[in-house]
C-alpha cells in the first residue's frame, strides 16, 4: 500500500503539537484520535483489550485523507 503523504504529513504535525505522548503506560488522556484505514483483516490485536470499563467519547473532529483514510478525533465526555 502506498503512503498517503497527506495522512503521513497529519501525524507529524499532530506529533509536533503534542504536550505528551504516552506509550503503554495508565495516564490521564485528554483526546484520542483513530485513524481508520479502508481495508479489512481476518485477524490482529483487539484495541483496548485491557480497558476496565467503558470510555464514552465525544467526537470533536474528522478529517478525510485522498487514500480514503479518516481520522477521528474525540474527546473523553467529562
């Protein structure tokens, strides 16, 4: 599958603008942002295996890339 440079370009500005990243560790999260890619597997990882209880989200934004990529963004609903 080819880059979407459009997509590529987003995560490094979002990477730039980050306070903090957090990688496998318990932390506070102020937004989660998806990206969906349009392609489908038959197996792989379940995100957020581990969570204890439901998260309710807000979303705050959307973003849709040449390659059919979307990215979500949302908020924790307070």
């Amino acid at each position: 599958m080819i880059a979407d440079e459009d997509l590529h370009r987003h995560a490094v500005e979002n990477l730039n603008q980050a306070d903090a990243l957090l990688f496998g560790r318990v932390g506070l999260i102020d937004e989660y942002e998806f990206v969906v890619q349009p392609r489908l597997v038959r197996h792989g990882p379940t995100l957020f295996a581990g969570l204890a209880k439901y998260v309710d989200l807000k979303l705050m934004g959307r973003l849709e890339f040449g390659s059919g990529a979307v990215a979500l963004r949302y908020e924790p609903r307070r």
